[in-house]
C-alpha cells in the first residue's frame, strides 16, 4: 500500500520502521520542522525524520505536501502517530488518515494520554487504531488492545510497551485491508475524558496529597518539590508500608544521585521539610 506517514518524536519511529518492513511504500514522511542546539547554529531533526533519512525516504515539514503526493505518486492513505500538529480538513478530504492513538477510546482523548492513565490511577489502558477525522481523537476505531498498567509501571515503561503493541497492532490492522484501505471503523461508546497537556506547576508535589497520588507523579517523571528555595526533583521513589521512600533525587543544577547520597551532603535538620520555603 501506498502510505504518507506523519510522526515526530522517538515513539513514532519503530511504527515507520515496521511499516517499512511489512512491504509498504512510504511515498512520503511528514515531521516537524529540525529545532535549533542550544545557542548554536545547528539544528537536530525529529527522530522520526532521522530515521525516514536513514531509510532513504523523503521527508517535508509540510502538511499540505500530502496533497501532492495523493495527485502525484497515488497515496492511498495516510497514517499518524504522534505527529503533533492539526491536520486540516482540507487534507483529510483527499486521503483517509488513521491514528496509532495511546489510549483506549473514548478515555483520554488528546495529548497527553499515557501519563493521564497513570497519574489517574487506571489498571489498564491500551492503544486505538482510529479514524482520523477533524474533531479531537472522535473518530470510530478499528481494532484496539488492552495494556495492564502495573503498581511500579513508570510512564517511560508504559510508553515502550504501548508502542510495541501498538505498532503490532498497526502493522496487523493494515494487513488486514489486502492492499486497499476498505476499513470501517466502529463508533466510540463510552465516557469521554481528555488527556490535557501537562504544565511545569502540574508535576510539583503537594504533600497533603494521597501517598498513592504522589507515587504516581513520580512514576510519570519529572516530579519536583523544593528544598532550601530550591528545586529538588524525585526521580524515583517506593512505596514500603504506606511510606513513601525516595530512591533517586535530582538537585537544581546538578545531576541525579541517590537519596541517601543527596541526603548525606545536604543533611536536613529534623525540622526541614520537602515543599517548605
């Protein structure tokens, strides 16, 4: 099948990659635009636009060059994951477009759908192969699997295991068409939530929270509280008895270490508390 994939951060690559290898034609890539290194000159590609590279495939930053690969080359359809940007309706009038979506739909709709799982606490999520369509992630689905999130499971874990299901799933949903994409999906029933985008404040932990919801940020990374007027991320930590244990700490400006080492260095007099100014 003649495919336009479009995808841009490290997750979207080994569904490319599969693609590639289950015989389809990539008649085109669609990423962002290379991001500028530092205070440099030089610019780093997407990881999906380094890998169709590396492939030999060619790549724009423009959406609307799908049109042209639909009159030009006969795309026959178009396939996102993790692109990152709005595809107009314009173009999704010229070709069916399907989304490798992270979630199990109609639950957690939009951007961020792996950690608002794991931050709300759900046992099991998946991942969607759905109709791209101009709402929000509205579209029917064709063929979905369920992915148990575990009491340990970190968002980076949940993350690898989605993709490799999903890109199974991918890869298996296309097959299934024998070369002309005929699929129908079926509607999403089902309350809807929406996995919102995740600001810096979001990720600060609030110690009067449940232990349970603490542990849980942290395992979606990037948590942080303060000491001493400063930032201090908890980059890992355990539950033991209901307690909450810090295992791996990072400093403001330094790199991570282990609580106790961190600990050791720093040492808190017994009145100190983590979040207090």
């Amino acid at each position: 099948m003649k495919l336009v994939y479009l995808g841009t951060p490290d997750m979207a690559v080994p569904p490319l990659r599969a693609l590639v290898a289950a015989g389809h034609e990539i008649v085109l890539v669609v990423s962002r635009v290379d991001k500028r290194r530092g205070r440099g000159s030089g610019v780093t590609p997407s990881p999906v636009k380094a890998a169709a590279l590396e492939l030999g495939l060619p790549v724009s930053h423009s959406v609307d060059d799908v049109l042209v690969t639909v009159r030009d080359q006969g795309a026959e359809l178009g396939v996102v994951v993790a692109f990152g940007q709005i595809i107009e309706p314009h173009v999704l009038d010229e070709i069916p477009m399907v989304n490798l979506h992270f979630s199990l739909l109609p639950r957690w709709r939009g951007a961020a759908p792996v950690e608002r799982a794991l931050l709300a606490g759900d046992a099991v999520t998946g991942v969607c192969v759905m109709a791209l369509e101009e709402g929000l992630d509205t579209g029917g689905v064709y063929a979905r699997r369920e992915v148990p999130i575990g009491p340990e499971t970190t968002a980076a874990d949940l993350r690898m295991e989605l993709v490799d299901v999903g890109t199974s799933l991918l890869v298996a949903t296309l097959a299934a068409s024998l070369g002309e994409w005929v699929g129908e999906p079926e509607p999403q029933t089902g309350e809807v939530t929406y996995a919102a985008k995740f600001t810096g404040a979001d990720f600060e932990i609030d110690w009067n929270a449940p232990v349970d919801d603490i542990h849980r940020l942290i395992r979606v990374g990037g948590a942080w509280t303060t000491f001493r007027d400063k930032r201090l991320k908890i980059n890992e930590a355990a539950l033991v008895d209901g307690a909450l244990q810090p295992q791996i700490v990072q400093p403001e400006g330094k790199a991570p270490m282990s609580f106790d080492a961190w600990r050791n260095g720093a040492r808190p007099a017994g009145d100190e508390l983590f979040g207090s100014l």
